[in-house]
C-alpha cells in the first residue's frame, strides 16, 4: 500500500508537471478551507459558485504559482470575492443572507446558532472591509499572523495590531447592540 505523499510535494507535483491526480488531492485538502472563507466573505447565494471559480483559477495558472502556496490560494479567493462584487456593483453584506441559511459549512453537529451568527455576522458587517478581512482570515480560517501577512501584503505585527482593533470594534459593536 502506497505511504500518503504529503502536501507540499503534491503542490510541487502539480506546478512543475501539472499532474491533475496531484491537483486533485490538494483541491481535496483546500476545498473546505475555502468554502469556509467564501461562505464568510460572500453571500449565502453564491459561496459554493465563488469556490468552485477560485480553484478554476488555481488548475488555469498552477503552473506559474511560486512561493507559499496556501497564501496565494486565499490571495485567488479574495480576488473572486472581490470581482463577483465589483461585477453586480453591490457592497459586501453578510446579514442581508444570513435568514437563508443557519448551518455553517463543515459543521456535522446538526444543532444551528441562528441567534449567535446573526449577532457576529452584523457585527462583522460593520466593520470596514479590511478588519473583515483580517478577522475571518484569523479567527474563521484561523491561520497564523505570519499567514494572514502574507495574504494581505501587510507585516505580522499590522495583521496583529488590526486584528486586536478589530476585536474591541466587534466587541463594542456587540454589546451596544445587546443593551438596545
């Protein structure tokens, strides 16, 4: 029985020879990442549609990929995100779909926390763009500081400082609306 290959000489596999039974497996390792992120930076309508576009992304130019992998995939996420908005001409809003759906993707509980999500997804949508970005690429994604610098072209310690303001925001966000 063959040993499992690990990630990183998977994506190497698949840049320098393009073998799509290698791209396959990192897809499978990426997908529900990705999702996940999709799902917190789109609309419920069109999260699975904007993942299924990023990783069309991915197969199109594997080839010329260089340097960390994962930061590049999330930079293709975000870029999805951003022209699927710039496209329709509409602002990010995360409540405006949140009464469509009330499972999060990947969660096998079956128990549903409509009430929590509500208040974090308005919450989140009353941060600026970039703090969203921050706090879901941390905290929903839960990569490192060093990862998210990465993606966003900031430096570890911009990532950390931004995503502490953006905590007390999202506090204070928080708990104004629960004294209403």
């Amino acid at each position: 029985m063959k040993e499992k290959e690990p990630l990183d000489k998977l994506i190497e596999r698949s840049r320098s020879t393009g073998d799509m039974h290698a791209l396959g497996l990192v897809y499978e390792h990426y997908y529900p990442k990705i999702l996940k992120y999709m799902y917190y930076r789109s609309n419920r309508e069109n999260y699975e549609d904007l993942t299924a576009e990023a990783f069309q992304k991915v197969i199109r130019n594997i080839g010329s990929q260089e340097g960390n992998f994962e930061a590049w995939l999330y930079k293709i996420a975000e870029n999805t995100v951003k022209d699927f908005y710039k496209a329709k001409g509409s602002k990010m809003r995360l409540e405006e779909s949140i009464m469509k759906s009330d499972k999060v993707p990947g969660n096998n509980s079956g128990l549903t926390k409509t009430e929590l999500k509500m208040d974090i997804y308005g919450a989140l949508d009353k941060l600026d763009d970039e703090k969203r970005r921050i706090v879901t690429l941390r905290f929903i994604q839960g990569l490192s500081s060093e990862e998210v610098a990465e993606i966003t072209g900031k430096t570890p310690e911009a990532v950390r400082i931004m995503q502490f303001r953006s905590l007390i925001e999202l506090k204070k966000i928080m708990t104004e609306e629960n004294v209403k």
